[in-house]
C-alpha cells in the first residue's frame, strides 16, 4: 500500500515537471522570436490556454482553433517513461 502511495506521489511529481519543462521551452522559444515586425498583439483564451499572437493581422479563428488543437495534442502525447 505504501509503494502505491509512493508511486503516485513520483508519477505526479513528474507529471508536474515534464509540463513546467515543456511550458518553460515553449516561453523561451516563443521569446526568442523577433516580434519588431508584428503590428498587432491579440490575447485569446480557449480551451483553458491563453494564446498570445503577434501579428500584421487579426488571426481568424479557424487559425486560433489549430493553435489550441495542436497544443493540446502536444499536451496529450507526453510521455511518462
């Protein structure tokens, strides 16, 4: 009973670090990009992820619906080894 307990408690933990490593490369590589060029910034919130884009243009929201998908999906495919 006490292994479970313990398993759990290291499968969370690590559950919770795999997410804030892939949060913290998605904000580094989303700051690295040059943002001079954009002459709009829309904030969205969908699907519990808040979407920043810089563009020259308001993004439509088939192209916010992708954004989330594919966040989702790369949500969904980490790996717990």
């Amino acid at each position: 009973m006490t292994e479970s307990i313990h398993s759990e408690i290291s499968v969370s933990d690590f559950i919770k670090s795999s997410y804030i490593r892939v949060r913290k490369f998605i904000e580094d590589t989303l700051d690295s990009l040059e943002i001079d060029e954009a002459e709009s910034v829309s904030k969205f919130s969908k699907g519990g992820y808040n979407i920043t884009v810089y563009s020259r243009n308001k993004p439509s929201d088939e192209a916010i619906d992708q954004t989330n998908k594919a966040v989702n999906q790369l949500m969904n495919n980490l790996s717990i080894d």
